[in-house]
C-alpha cells in the first residue's frame, strides 16, 4: 500500500509539470515566433538600405547618366542586390530631381502613393544631372509569415511597408 501512494504521489507531480508547460508553452511559442518574423523584418530593411544606397550611388557618380538607360542600369543594380532576399518584382523605387533641399525634405515628408488596394504606386524616374539635388526612394510590402502577428503588426493587409530614402546631390560629373 505504501508503495503505491509513492507511485501515485509521483504521477502527482509529473501532471503539475505539464499542466505548468501548458499554461506558459504556448506563450513562450508566440514570443519566440515574434522574435524571430520582427528579426526576419529588420534583416529585409537592412538589405533594402544597402540595396538603394548602391543603386543610387550609380546615378549619384554619373554612371547611370553616362550609359544610355539610367533606369535599366539602377534597376539592375537595386535588384541584384535584393533578388535572392524579397525577389525584384516586390520593389517599387522611384527617382525625383529637386532645385532645393527644402523641397526635397518635403518629399521625403510625403507619404508615398498607394492603391485602394494598398499596394505601393510607382513613381518616375528622373536621375538629374550633375550637381541636381535627388531622392531615391526604394519601397517594399513586407509579408508577414506569422498571421497573428501580421494581424497585430501589419493590420488588415497583413503587411509592413518598409522603405529606404537616400537623399543625395550629384557630383560636378558634367566638367
């Protein structure tokens, strides 16, 4: 009889530890989850930053002015360097040209154009010449991987707009 309360009083136990786990389990499977798509998130924008700079360094030298298709060679460039991470189909990029920087601080300021649909709109391609004041805007509709935490994060489209400004004046490449 001893014997078995001691067997019983150790089942006891066992039960606590997964009553315990399945209390605090599905919790610690969310925050792990959060970790690791907002980890997922930062490391897309890091890639999108390194990728625009690069691109709009090209028309920043004058070597995208300088070959007949600025915005082929851009193009390339921007997706090279993002292809194998989000894919060059998923990018919207634009180039504009500004005769003062306060102007261009009020571009950057301005939310870019979206559909009804809240896809990114387009935006034109002007690279400038040497000594133009320019914005280059890269933008991208995150998907989220996780649903619950795209509903927190991203709301009813189930995304997050990240985007990399790069604001720049040409170098004197006319000379």
């Amino acid at each position: 009889m001893k014997r078995l309360r001691e067997f019983f009083g150790k089942l006891g136990e066992r039960g606590t530890a997964a009553i315990e786990f399945a209390l605090v389990g599905p919790l610690f499977l969310m925050l792990m989850l959060g970790i690791f798509e907002l980890g997922i998130m930062v490391f897309v924008q890091s890639v999108l930053d390194g990728s625009a700079r690069e691109a709009a360094r090209l028309i920043r030298t004058g070597q995208a002015q300088a070959n007949g298709n600025p915005q082929a060679d851009f193009q390339a460039t921007l997706c090279n360097a993002v292809t194998a991470i989000v894919g060059c189909g998923n990018i919207i990029y634009q180039s504009e040209v500004f005769t003062t920087w306060t102007s261009a601080q009020a571009f950057v300021n301005t939310p870019p154009a979206r559909s009804k649909q809240g896809n990114l709109i387009s935006g034109g391609f002007t690279p400038g010449t040497c000594g133009s004041i320019v914005v280059v805007q890269v933008s991208y509709n995150y998907p989220f991987y996780t649903q619950w935490i795209g509903g927190m994060l991203g709301g009813a489209t189930n995304t997050a707009f990240l985007m990399s400004t790069v604001v720049f004046q040409n170098e004197p490449f006319c000379a």
